[in-house]
C-alpha cells in the first residue's frame, strides 16, 4: 500500500506541474522555451526559499523529474559547492550535481541514434 500512495502523490505533483505547463502553453504567448527557463528557476527560486525540498520529501520523483527538480538540483549544488569551497563553488557547484544526467541523456541520446538510424526529409 505504500508504494501505491507513494506513486500516487508522484502522480499528482508531477501532473500538476504538466497541467500548469500546459495551461501556460494554451493560454499565454509564451514559447514552450521560455516556460522551460520558467521551471528551471521556479525550481532554483523554491530551494532557495527552502519550499522545495519538503515536496520532493513528499512527492519523490514526482517533484524531481520535471525540470523544476533541475533548478532545485542546481541550486543544491551550488549551496553545497559554496559552503565548501567559497565563491569558487558558485562557478562549479552544478557541474558536480548535475554531471550524473547531463551524461547519461548524452550516452543514450548517443546509443539511441547508433540504433534508429534516421533518414533526412527531402526538401
């Protein structure tokens, strides 16, 4: 039962946060750029303020796999790389945190590509 409740309140916190997208896209002149840029430092902006961290506690990856979770990574990091190493870790504190996915998107993107080879459009 728990896993249940626990993919339930992923479910619905990550939901809300396409529908909130969604609803942007719709109902607004924004590109759907410009609403990603929006996540990442609504996300950087909520840890900050220390709001985010008791939704991921409480959603798990409903809350981290948006890119609202990559703002809060990068603003992790950086806190991190800054109590540690000074003013330096602000320049170098998203490299530590973010390495991991940045990575693995880039070695299945690669792996991806080697398989469904695709086939360019004829003008």
């Amino acid at each position: 039962m728990d896993i249940f409740i626990s993919c339930l309140r992923a479910f619905l916190i990550g939901g809300a946060l396409c529908v909130i997208a969604q609803i942007l896209i719709d109902k607004t002149s924004l590109t759907p750029a410009r609403i990603l840029v929006i996540y990442v430092v609504a996300g950087v902006f909520l840890g900050a303020v220390g709001v985010y961290k008791p939704l991921i506690d409480f959603a798990g990856a409903g809350a981290t796999t948006p890119l609202t979770g990559f703002g809060y990574l990068i603003s992790k990091g950086v806190r991190e790389a800054v109590d540690e190493k000074g003013l330096l870790g602000a320049l170098t504190g998203t490299l530590g945190t973010t390495s991991g996915g940045i990575a693995a998107a880039l070695v299945f993107g690669y792996l991806t590509c080697l398989v469904f080879r695709g086939n360019p459009k004829d003008r």
